[in-house]
C-alpha cells in the first residue's frame, strides 16, 4: 500500500506543481476557478480514455506513438505558457496596479485563462494516465486490492497538498513583484516542458541526442529523490541531460524572452500614461 | 520554433538512418524480467524491445538510462538507449518494483 501511495502521489505531484504555478500566474482574472476546474476535469476524462487506447497509442508509429504523443502533448503546453507569458508582460503591471487599489478579481482574461486551462489538462492527461493504468492493474489484481486503492487516494491526497501549499507560499509574493515572479516561474516551467518533450523525442530516436549524458549530477540530486523531481517541473532539472534537451530549453528560454521584451515593451511606449 | 523543429527532424532522419543500431528484446512474464541481465555493445545506440506478456500494464523505467515507458497488459514497446559507455545500467518495472529487476550490461 505504501509503494501505491508513493507512486500515485508521484504522477500527482508534476500536475499539482503546475496547476498551482497557473493558479498564481492567473491571480485576479475573472472566473479562472472555473477554468482551471474545467481543465482537470478534461484532463482525467482525457486520462481514462488515453488508458483504454494507450496500446494503440503505443503500436503507433513503428512502436514509438507513446513518446511523440507525450512530445506532442509537452510541446503544446509550452506553446500556451509562452503565449500567457507574453500576454502577461503586456498585462501584468496594470493589474497589479489594479489589484493594489481594489484588492479583488477584476481584469477580464478569457483568452489567457483558455490557454492555461489547456496547460492544466495536458498536465493531468499526461500524468493521469499512467496513475489510471496502474489503477486498473491493481483492481485486476484482487485481495490487496482495497488497501491499495486507498493508497492510491492518499497518494493523489499528499500530492494535491504539496500543490496547495506552493500555491500559498507565492501569495506571500508582495503584489508589486508578484506577476513578475509567476511570470518567471511560467517561463521556467515552459522551458524545462521543452526539455522533457526533447528527452522523449531522443528516446523515439526521431531527434539525435547531442551528447547522450552531457553530465551526470545524480550524487548531489538525483531526478528520482523528491526534491530532484520537484525541481525538475519547476524549473526543468535533470540529473543526466542530453544536449538536445539543453538546446530545446535554452531556445524555448530565449524566445519567450524574446517576446516578452518585444511585445511588453512596445504597449508600453504606445500607450503612456495619462498625465 | 516549428522551423527549428523541422529542421532537427530532419538532421534526426538522416541520423537514425545512419545510425548502427544494436536489437535486443526483454520479456515481462509474471512481473519478473527474463532475462534480467541482458548484455549489449557499449557505443552503439540500441533499440530494445520489451515484451508483456502479463496481462496487467507495466512501467519500463531506469534511472541510470533515464528512460521511462508504460507496456500495456499483453502488448510490446521499443526505447531506444545510448550509446552506452561501457557498464551496469539497473532498470525495473515501477508497477511491480518487488520483483521486476534487472540490468543491462555494456561492454
């Protein structure tokens, strides 16, 4: 029951980190409970109907559907926290400002909020699946079956608590820094996204490598310790990278900062402050 | 970043064809590797097999390897790893970690 929960609490986590990451990031728009709801709901029907077909998933494409699927899913995620990254650049300080005088939800963001609704499913179909998988095979399993559902409930439990308390931690954030912070954290997290869809990429053998194992810090934080783990959503660690997820990060990185100074700078300049 | 895209993907084509690639096959057969040391060249890429014949899922995972694949009940997937440099390179099935052990070997 212990390795259940383990496991479980382990998939959840990656997905809790990132929703509560978007749950900041989107502070003070209108209705965003409901997209975000609406996202994890959509990522575990996602998830079951992704379990029943993944052997297709996985025959597909000479063997290799399962990674340019996951690729794929990462890749699309990128693209939405990029986007909501650039937007925010545009729109962050004057709902800062806004927040500071009113103090409550007040900016209208549907079109972020869409986008970072669709970051949350994706986060839960990918994770989701391989927790629905496991599920079944216990379930076919018998006697301990019980016992290790239970663990199972107590892994998705633990692993929604680490998500819940990131999220109060960044509120701590002073409002004057805080779009600035999430905003940071979403880049981060975009980039360590790319990363991984590389990693899969080179494991489909449809990328080279670049360098299988550029380094190898495991001895002083290893991927699979809970800190390494945690570290790699946020901010795309990895013990023993290739060099092609390097490349993939650092570009993802740079473009996103690219587009935040181009586009953020130039409403600024078009539109000053009335006197 | 679709050009780039492209553009790697295309590099990765010519790559792979190029590529001497070494086979080698792993069986799931009641959660247990078979076999559960299996030896491969070390410097050649190596696309490996892995055959579930149990009928509940299994997850192919090594933190040496870095590799990580879900092997439906009664199914078989492929991960490509290395080239290896020349040593022991644990693996083990994370749904059933009691008893689904082994190493590959590069030599």
């Amino acid at each position: 029951m212990l390795a259940t929960t383990i496991l479980v609490f382990r998939e959840v986590l990656e997905a809790a980190l990132i929703i509560s990451i978007v749950c900041a990031a989107t502070r003070g728009l209108v209705r965003r409970g409901y997209w975000v709801s609406l996202g994890v709901v959509l990522g575990v029907g996602g998830a079951v109907a992704l379990a029943f077909g993944a052997d297709r998933v996985a025959n597909s494409l000479e063997g290799v559907g399962q990674e340019i699927m996951n690729a794929a899913v990462l890749m699309a995620a990128v693209l939405m926290l990029a986007w909501h990254a650039i937007w925010m650049a545009r729109h962050g300080r004057a709902m800062a400002e806004e927040m500071k005088s009113v103090g409550a939800a007040v900016v209208d963001g549907s079109r972020p909020l869409r986008a970072l609704m669709l970051v949350v499913a994706l986060a839960v179909l990918r994770e989701g699946s391989e927790v629905v998988l496991f599920l079944f095979g216990i379930g076919a399993g018998g006697s301990s079956a019980m016992a290790m559902l239970a663990g199972g409930a107590i892994g998705v439990l633990a692993g929604a608590t680490v998500g819940v308390v990131l999220y109060f931690g960044l509120l701590r954030i002073p409002i004057r820094h805080f779009f600035t912070a999430t905003n940071w954290m979403v880049l981060l997290l975009a980039a360590g996204l790319a990363s991984q869809a590389a990693h899969f990429l080179i494991q489909a053998d449809w990328l080279p490598a670049l360098g299988t194992r550029l380094w190898d810090s495991s001895w002083l934080l290893s991927n699979e310790s809970l800190f390494g783990q945690t570290l790699r959503t946020l901010v795309g660690y990895d013990a023993r990278p290739a060099g092609m997820q390097l490349l993939f990060y650092f570009t993802t990185a740079i473009l996103i900062l690219t587009g935040m100074k181009t586009w953020g700078r130039s409403i600024a300049e078009v539109s000053p402050a009335p006197p | 970043m679709k050009l780039i895209l492209a553009g790697c993907l295309a590099i990765a084509c010519q790559g792979a064809m190029a590529a001497d690639i070494h086979e080698a096959t792993l069986v799931i057969q009641d959660h247990r590797f078979e076999p559960a040391e299996l030896t491969v060249p070390a410097g050649r890429k190596i696309k490996l097999t892995v055959v579930n014949n149990d009928a509940t899922a299994e997850e192919f995972e090594s933190y040496e390897l870095n590799r990580e694949k879900i092997v439906v009940g009664n199914s078989r997937i492929i991960v490509f790893v290395g080239p290896l440099e020349p040593g022991r390179y644990p693996f083990f099935g994370e749904f059933h970690m009691d008893t689904a052990k082994g190493s590959l070997i590069a030599e």
